[in-house]
C-alpha cells in the first residue's frame, strides 16, 4: 500500500561487527562484549550477507544492555561508492524498542559499506546483537496515517524532517527544521457515544480577565473555545475597564449564550478581575485562561475526563507556546505532582482546573501578588487538597508578546520580586522557616533553603573496605570542609586486611572522629548499611560513598533541611566527576531502559530542561551515593532490601519511600565530588557484572512492576530514554 509505513512486517537482518580504531575488546559471553574505547574514534565495520543495500528507510537495531548512556553523538557512516564521507554520515537518535535500541536511518543512495562510531570520546562500551531490517522505498515517505513514535526524530537529524501536519485525518512529513510540531488533535467520531458515557459531565466555567485585547487575539482565543468538543461550558469575560474603545467593541458583538461579559467600573488587575469572574461562576469547575491564550480544542474533553475518573480538586495540564510567528513552540512536558519542585518554580502553569467551592473557600487570588497570583493561588490551595491529576497532554498555548512573561521572567521586574514573596510568605503560612534565595547562574529563579529546625544529629554512614587513600580523603573533607557540628561519622568495615587501611580505622575509632563497625560477610552494599543504621544515633542517616569528598560546606545543613519534612522521603546530592567538574548525578530518571543518571556529563551551572539541573525538583530516585533520610522514615519502610547486593538498592529505596506517600528531592546545591566506583570498580566493566546488572534490573521491576518503563516525574511524551529530557519527535 503506497505511503503506508509497515514497521513490524519485515524480518531484520544479522549484522556483524568487525572492531576498528580506537577500541579493545576485554571480554565477551553470550554475544555480549564489553570495549574499552580508548581514543575519540571508535568505530565498527559493519558487514552483512549479499550484496550492496538499495535506496530507501532502514531501522538499525542494537542491543545495548548497559543502554546508551556512553555513547556521545553516535553516528552512521555510509559508503554509497565515494567512500566514508561527512555529507553521508547519519546522527543517530535511538529510541527503545522491546529489549534493543532502535534508530530510523535513511539510505538515499544506498550503501556498499556501512560504518558505524558510538561514541566521539573514550569510555566504556557494551554491545550485542545488531540488526538491520529494511522498511520502505523513499518514494514510500509522503503520507504517514500510521508512525512510529521516534521516527520523526531519527529523521529530523538527517533531513529536517520533523515536521508533522494533520491534513484531512492524514499526518504528513513536511520540510520544517523546527524541534517541536504540535499535533492538532483530531475529534474522534464516536465523540457522541464517549460523551454519552461520562457519568459526571461537570460545568467548566471558564474565566478571562480581559484588558485592552486585540481583536484578532480574541478572536483566536474564542475560536479555541467555541470549538470545544465538550459541549457543557460557559465563558466569562471581565473587561477590566479597558480604555480602548475597539476592545469594548468586539467584546459587545458577541452573542452566543454561552459567552457572559462583565464589565468593571475600575481597574483592578489580573486578580480582581479574575476573582469577579469566579464569583458569578455557575460551573463545578473553574479554568483560567488568559485573555491572549488558546485552549486546545480536547482541553475540556480531557479535563472531563479526568473529573470523571478521579473527582479531582485540581487539575493541570502539559502546555506550549505561540511565538511571535504564529507557531506553537517551546513546550513544557510536566512531572505529576512536585511540592518541592511548585516551591521552585511554577512550574503548573497552563491549563489550571480548580473546584470552584474551593476556591471560595481559600478566599480566590490576592492581588498583591499580581504577576505571580496564580503560583500564589496553586501553593494555597495545595494546602487545602492533595487530590490533584495532571494531564500529560498539551491543552493550552501560550501566547509569547513582547514584555510578556512567556517570554522570560526578566520581562517584568515585579514579577520576579512577586514570585521571591510568593514563597516565603508560603513558609510563614506553614510554620517553616527557610531563606528564599537567587540562583546566581541564572537570574529571576530561586531556590528555598530551609533552616534546620534544632540540632538533629546525622548519623554519616560510610561502607568500606580496604581504601584507605580514598576514605581519608572522604573523612577529612567531612571534617575539615562540613560546616554543621552535630554529626557522627561511622564507617562499616567490610572485612579490610590491608594494614595501612585497619590501622587508620583504628586511629578514627580510638580519636572518636568515627565509629567503626566490622562486618566480615561478603560485601551486599544493603546489608553494611541496615548495619550502619543499626550502630547510629543519628535522627538522620546520610549513605555516603567513600569515594565522594565534599565541594560546599553546606551541603548537611541543606540536605538536612528538605529531609527533615514530613512529606520528604529521601534527599539526594549533586555529584560531580572530579577531573572534568562534570555531572555525574543531578537526580535519578526512571526511562524505558531502567534507571540512568539524568544530565549525564552536563556542566554543573547548566540549567537543564526547566531549570532542572539547578532547582530542587522531585525525583523519584536519588543516588545511594549521597542519600539522605530521616532514620524514623527509612525503618518505616524496612531500610535497604538486602536481596539486591549491589546495584539498584538505592532506587528501590526511593521506589519504597514513594510509595510510603513520600517525595523524594535533588538538593542542587549540596554539591560533592563522585570518584565513581573506586571502591568495588563499575558495574559494568566486565561481561559478568553487566549480566548482574540486567539479572538485579529484571529483580527490580519484578517487586516494583508499577515503575517499569514509568516515572512519574518525567514526561509520556518526551524521548523514553532522553536523559536530557529529548523531545520524543
């Protein structure tokens, strides 16, 4: 069928790989081999039987069982008869497939050879089978009613093919070398029957405070509701007294029902306007919409939805913006619920869908923080409520105008102050006290440090064994960097013979700088520290590595001040790789290829996907590296599982915590040094230990099959193994 891609209908083909430059084989089982890539060009001559390929889509298929984390701009190099050269490589983009990763490759002259380059810069390589199955012709590429996910993404690096429109209820590749498309949803036609079977069709009210808007933007905004496929709505308008007479015009034009006008006498702003609004709601359901911004035309369907399944108090969606051309842009794929992440950023945003009872109830928005009074709003009203659903879809555009916030915060000086205020009033209202506090690498953002409440003392709970060099290092930075007093140091021997090792143990347990704890079994990374929680006196436990060494001196007093909330489970450090001042772990991501490090070698001042890499967000793991929890809360939920030995405790750690209805969170600003795995070596610097990684992963998912391929704290819709948050496009 011509234009119809099949991915599933062809039978890939072996390939096999013939090690080039730059790469040492260090052994191989199972047809699994691990490489030492030693220089910044490894490459593999790809070979297959038969002749030379013919034009047209390829998917390549690689079992990566360690996932790609190592490869850096993995690329495909393509010999169609002038030899390897630059205008013919291919940028691969990976994306998860079953047990493999896959990559979308376009062959437009064909190939007589094929090399392939994981990686531009030495490191460590684990790699299986590869497959290369054959898809379609390039004349094939015009319509595409049915694709795969990530196709378009393998292509855009290639062609700048990204681009996807809905043409009558066909989706088609255009030229575009844009990042982001959004899709038009298309109403399904059975509408009427799944309507029909909503057993609560709640009144949405929908609220605008208009002041001296466009013409055409209205239009554009009215348009978006009108043509709602959810039928059950009202649209109030509160012209705030806007002086210009063709606002008011437009405004006194319209006549649908549907759509109530309300004039005020006096400007009162955002908030009085919309608060004039609420009060003459007759819908269950309040949502806001900004007199310039467009609802999507499932917007309501989907809140519908959502209100039908959860009875949700509220509720936010994914959105994105319209730039000053007219094109949808810049979104923003939001986590599920974050309380820390809503003290850092307001990061709910659009579409916001309140209970209208509660709203009456906290009293609607205040005025004196126009500019911010909807984040104001959303941390009021979270302390009245925890029934709260996101909608990982985009239901709402922004519209970006100069001066406007969605453009950048720095926009509005006001706003910036409104927003430090917002916060700390927050903290007052709680009972809690902390310090609102600029992030110096990027203007307009805060970060909260909470205040210690009393002197808890932290037990630091560090297994070793036989490293003295590294330990000593470790512990004298704790006590020579660490500014907070109350805290013990105990050090869970593992059974050292070494007698330079045994004799500093000894010198820390007799000065009393440490406890020292020996255990002589062999080593379970959960077992010596359920022994080192067992010997502390601590109110908190830090599980702390003996290769790390603190950076900020702080790093307790803020680490203790996020653990030390009765919504916290576990609090998580920045770690950095010593030689490079690299990211070694910012938070722990839970993708389609099991946990991996999020911002994997970023520099540390980067902000990331939304400020990621610099604000306290919630995470749903953290590494054991540097973990930090209350003691109360880490034996409610039993302390480390001892069935998993070595890797993947920590995480199901954070799995337990989380599930205990507790959040866990990245302090960004307790910074330490990770000299990653001095101690036992990596995980998966051999075959042996890269088949105990995938046999204690499979362990994971086995006791926890909620989180497989799940992270409620990262995005449906972006890239399944995006440790940078990737568009999935």
């Amino acid at each position: 069928m011509k234009g119809f891609l099949v991915f599933s209908s062809f039978v890939p083909g072996k390939m096999d790989l013939r090690a080039g430059n730059d790469l040492t084989l260090l052994g191989s089982a199972e047809e699994i081999s691990v490489y030492d890539m030693t220089g910044g060009d490894p490459n593999f001559q790809m070979e297959w039987p038969g002749g030379e390929l013919s034009a047209g889509m390829y998917e390549l298929m690689i079992d990566f069982p360690d996932g790609i984390q190592s490869l850096m701009q993995p690329t495909l190099y393509v010999d169609s008869g002038s030899g390897y050269n630059e205008r013919e490589c291919i940028a691969l983009s990976f994306y998860a497939q079953q047990d493999r990763y896959a990559a979308a490759i376009l062959l437009e002259k064909g190939a007589k050879a094929l090399r392939f380059d994981p990686s531009c810069q030495p490191g460590r390589l684990t790699i299986g089978s590869v497959y290369l199955g054959y898809v379609s012709t390039i004349d094939n590429l015009g319509d595409l009613p049915v694709s795969r996910p990530h196709m378009s993404q393998a292509i855009n690096q290639q062609r700048s093919l990204a681009a996807l429109s809905l043409e009558n209820g066909i989706y088609k590749i255009a030229e575009d070398k844009r990042e982001y498309v959004f899709i038009p949803p298309q109403e399904p036609a059975d509408i009427g029957h799944r309507l029909a079977s909503l057993s609560t069709k709640p009144t949405f009210s929908i609220v605008v405070p208009s002041y001296n808007t466009p013409e055409p933007l209205m239009q554009k905004l009215l348009g978006s509701v009108t043509g709602q496929w959810y039928p059950h709505w009202e649209l109030i308008i509160v012209d705030d007294a806007s002086p210009n007479p063709q606002a008011k015009d437009l405004l006194d034009r319209l006549t649908d029902p549907r759509i109530k006008v309300y004039w005020q006498s006096e400007n009162r702003g955002i908030a009085g306007a919309t608060n004039a609004g609420i009060e003459v709601a007759s819908g269950e359901y309040v949502v806001l919409l900004d007199h310039d911004d467009e609802l999507t035309l499932d917007c309501l369907f989907e809140l519908a939805l959502c209100v039908d399944a959860y009875d949700a108090d509220y509720i936010y969606s994914d959105e994105d913006k319209i730039d000053l051309d007219g094109r949808f842009s810049m979104p923003h794929f939001k986590p599920d619920w974050s309380p820390d992440t809503m003290m850092s950023t307001m990061y709910v945003c659009h579409v916001s869908c309140i209970r209208r009872q509660l709203l009456l109830d906290i009293g609607g928005l205040r005025s004196k923080y126009d500019g911010c009074q909807d984040w104001d709003l959303i941390l009021r009203l979270t302390e009245k409520t925890q029934n709260i659903r996101h909608i990982p879809k985009v239901l709402y555009h922004w519209r970006i105008i100069p001066g406007s916030v969605a453009g950048a915060l720095t926009e509005k000086p006001y706003v910036l102050d409104a927003s430090r205020r917002v916060r700390e009033d927050a903290l007052q209202r709680r009972g809690l006290t902390g310090t609102v506090e600029p992030l110096d690498a990027l203007p307009g953002y805060f970060s909260v440090n909470y205040h210690v409440r009393g002197e808890p003392l932290v037990s630091i709970i560090i297994p070793t064994r036989d490293n003295v060099n590294v330990l000593k290092r470790c512990v004298n930075s704790l006590v020579e960097k660490a500014t907070y007093p109350h805290k013990q140091i105990v050090i869970v021997d593992n059974g050292s013979v070494d007698k330079t090792t045994v004799d500093y143990l000894r010198v820390l347990s007799e000065s009393k700088v440490a406890v020292v704890v020996r255990s002589h079994t062999p080593f379970n990374f959960s077992a010596l520290c359920n022994i080192g929680a067992s010997h502390s006196d601590g109110d908190f436990l830090l599980f702390l590595n003996d290769d790390t060494e603190v950076i900020t001196p702080d790093f307790l007093e803020r680490m203790i001040g996020y653990a030390q909330l009765a919504h916290i489970g576990a609090a998580g450090a920045k770690l950095l790789y010593p030689n490079s001042n690299r990211v070694q772990h910012s938070g722990v991501l839970n993708l389609a290829k099991g946990p991996v490090h999020a911002f994997l070698g970023s520099a540390p001042d980067m902000p990331g996907y939304f400020v990621r890499n610099l604000l306290e967000y919630n995470w749903l793991a953290v590494t054991g590296a540097c973990l930090m929890v209350q003691k109360t809360k880490f034996e409610r939920v039993g302390g480390f599982d001892e069935n998993f030995p070595i890797a993947y405790n920590d995480v199901d750690l954070c799995f337990r915590l989380h599930e205990a209805g507790l959040y866990n969170v990245m302090c960004q600003k307790a910074v330490l040094y990770h000299h990653e795995s001095v101690s036992r070596g990596l995980d998966r610097e051999d075959v042996e230990k890269t088949l105990r990684l995938k046999r204690e992963m499979r362990a994971l998912y086995v006791k926890h099959p909620k989180y497989f391929r799940h992270d409620p704290f990262y995005n449906p819709n972006l890239h399944p193994n995006g440790i940078n948050f990737d568009y999935a496009i």
